[in-house]
C-alpha cells in the first residue's frame, strides 16, 4: 500500500504586494484589507492593466501578486501563465467576480494558488489572505463546494451528472443572472429604502468600499446603471420583500 506523502506548507510573504485591478474603488479595498495584514501603503504596487503588469513585474520583486480576471488588455488567467514562465516564484491570487467553472480551473491549472471573490468581506478576505500567507491555498468556499462536486462526479462510476452546482443547488447554465448572494440582497433592500453607500456601511459594520463592490455586483448582475432601475428590476424579479 503507498503511503501520501504531504509537502510542508511554505509561506508567502504579503509584502511587498501587487494589486492588477482596473477599478479604483477595489484598488483601494485591496489596498485596505491589506493594510489590515500588516503591509506598508509604500510597498503595495497598483497595475490596472496587464502590460502595466508586465512592467512592474519585470522591474521589481513581489512576495505576493493579487489579479482580478477581466482587465482591459486581457484576462488574468494568461497573466498567471505568463508569470509562472517570467516570475515563477512569485505566488499569484486571483480576486474576482468571475465564478464559472472554465475560468476557474483554468485560472488554477494557469498556477493560481488561490481563488478569492470580490463579494466577501473585507474580513473574510483578510482571512483568506492571512492562510495563504501562513501556507494555505484558499480557495472560496462555495467554489471549494463545487470542486469537490465535480470531483465527486467524475471520479465516480458515471459521469452522467458531472454538472456543478451553484449554492442555490441549481446548475451553473440555467441559474438566472439575477440571482444575489444574501448580502447583495441585504444591500439592495437598503438601497430600496433609500439608504447612502455611508449609512449602508455603518448598518452592515463593513467599510463603504465594500458596499460599493456589492453595489457594483448588483447593477452587473442586474444589467442596470442606477439605483433606481435597481430596485425595479429587484422587484420585478422578487428580491425584494
């Protein structure tokens, strides 16, 4: 019988850090969430595209890099590959929005060692963070779900229900694109009410850059520009209580 034989967990260093996003408002949170780990503002380096990426890590040393996948000029996903050929002792972490299960085993077998979401708290991407830094390789955990499921299936007698599930226990191509997490929904019930980005904040104990990442996630999956049509179509759709 062969005997696993498991690798000691090596560490990453936070700092010094690069941050490859194009939105400013998650520039900052990422900025801030970081700050919280202990990183000094001067040694967090911003890219929001991927030749300014490039440039960067070309010219300088990174303990850690943190990329979003949708970028101006490209994807993350062949950033990763490219850093793994260019950089390859520096650890990238993918911070996204983007949850199919294409990008994210591609983004992984790329040379990811984690998969983050932009939706969670600063608090819990702090965590998330705070174990890779120890070692870990993170992974969010309704997409560590949705790996085992897949693993699961393929691994299994039939592949007949190879389909991964999303939280809801739907799968992924019939799921509406309306569909919020439980904190987006909060939000959006707040908003309906009136509520600025600030007082959101201060009910929900999260910093205001978090509320509009959330916001941004609602008009996206939404398809709406504004407050206003996003309470509509939260109506419209019943999201709203």
């Amino acid at each position: 019988m062969s005997s696993l034989q498991i690798e000691e967990a090596e560490p990453v260093s936070l700092s010094p850090a690069l941050v490859i996003e194009d939105d400013p408002a998650m520039q900052d949170r990422l900025r801030y969430v970081l700050s919280t780990l202990g990183c000094d503002d001067q040694l967090i380096a911003v890219a929001d595209s991927v030749a300014g990426a490039k440039l960067l890590l070309e010219q300088h040393h990174y303990g850690i890099v943190l990329v979003d996948i949708g970028l101006p000029d490209g994807n993350g996903v062949e950033l990763i590959s490219w850093l793994q050929i260019r950089r390859p002792g520096v650890p990238a972490v993918v911070i996204s929005a983007w949850r199919t299960e294409e990008i994210i085993f591609a983004a992984l077998r790329a040379g990811a060692i984690g998969y983050l979401l932009k939706e969670r708290d600063d608090l819990e991407l702090s965590i998330a963070l705070r174990s890779i830094e120890q070692g870990g390789a993170s992974i969010d955990p309704s997409i560590a779900r949705r790996i085992i499921a897949w693993l699961a299936t393929t691994q299994g007698p039939t592949r007949a229900a190879a389909v991964l599930p999303d939280e809801s226990g739907t799968e992924p191509a019939s799921a509406p694109a309306t569909a919020l997490t439980p904190r987006e929904r909060k939000i959006l019930e707040l908003v309906a009410q009136g509520l600025s980005n600030r007082d959101m904040a201060e009910v929900l104990s999260i910093s205001r850059l978090t509320v509009e990442c959330h916001t941004k996630n609602i008009y996206r999956k939404l398809a709406v520009n504004s407050r206003t049509e996003a309470v509509f179509q939260g109506r419209k759709h019943g999201l709203l209580h």
